[in-house]
C-alpha cells in the first residue's frame, strides 16, 4: 500500500484513496504464492516492489497494447501473480517451511527458481490459450466486443435498454 502510495506521489503528485486499496490488493496478490515460503523481511520485499510492476502494467503496458481491461485485473492480479511467482522463487527458505524442498536463489539453490519461472511460463501459456479458445467459440455465437458507440453510451442502455444508475453516467437527463 505504502509503496503504491509513493509511485503515486512521484508521477501523479498525489496519492489516492483508490490507489491505497489498489496497492493493498497487489500486495495480497504477490505474497500469495510464498506466504508460507518466505521470511517476513522478503515478505515487505515482495511488497513493496509488486506495486511499481503493476502500476507500470497498469499505465504504460496497458496503453502500449490496448487491450480491454477496465478493472484492471490483469495489471492487478495478472502481473502481481506474476511476480509473486517469480519471487517465491528468489526468497524461498526451506527452513521455514520443512515441506519445501529447496532455497530460492537469494539463498543460493537455483532449482526452485527456475521452476517457479517455468511454472510462471507455462501459467501463462496455458491462460492465454485457454482465453483464445474460449473467445473463439463466443465468437462463433454471438459478438465479443461491443462496437465504440455501444461502449461510449455504456453497456448497461446498449445491452438492456436502461441505466442501472443514470444519475451518475448523465442518462437521466
């Protein structure tokens, strides 16, 4: 949260409440996969260095790319995934948890990182494939985007033919 707050205040001027509860999440996200791997130091480590990754992904890939992601769940959960992935593989400490088998990289095994990033890899693949799939068989019944209008007026009145909350799009006027 803290770190979030900072990359804020260094390229918006400001922090927001927004991006406090954003970069509370990214840090649950990316702490996920070594909670009970990881020493409480690479912990904060871990941290405070998913909130850059995913603010980046979130400002810049994002827009480089453009695709379609208006909760931000990729740069979010996707990339705070990501990164929670590799890092168990960097901090990991077999004496913190006897079920692991091997240290991470920080401590001098290399196994469990590179099978963390393979894991990483192969998560990727497998959601990128998965998703391809899935949206060429919706495609095949029925439209997957809604054209630019459809989406400027708002899919709530394009879908349904009403606004959940026109006071707040200024529909009911």
């Amino acid at each position: 949260m803290l770190s979030w707050m900072m990359v804020e205040k260094v390229t918006r001027g400001k922090p927001t409440m927004l991006g406090a509860v954003t970069g509370a999440v990214v840090g649950l996200v990316a702490i996920t996969p070594g909670a009970g791997f990881v020493p409480v130091w690479a912990a904060l480590v871990i941290g405070a260095a998913v909130s850059p990754i995913c603010y980046f992904a979130m400002t810049v890939i994002k827009k480089k790319f453009g695709y379609d992601d208006a909760l931000d769940a990729f740069g979010c959960h996707g990339m705070g995934g990501i990164w929670g992935g590799i890092a168990t593989g960097l901090f990991a400490k077999s004496s913190i948890n006897p079920v692991a088998q091997w240290d991470g990289l920080v401590f001098g095994s290399t196994e469990l990182f590179v099978r963390q990033l393979a894991a990483v890899g192969i998560t990727i693949a497998l959601a990128a494939v998965g998703t391809s799939v899935i949206l060429l068989v919706m495609n095949k019944f029925m439209k997957v985007r809604v054209s630019d209008k459809e989406e400027t007026e708002g899919l709530d009145h394009a879908e349904h033919g009403e606004s959940a909350y026109p006071a707040f799009t200024g529909l009911d006027q």
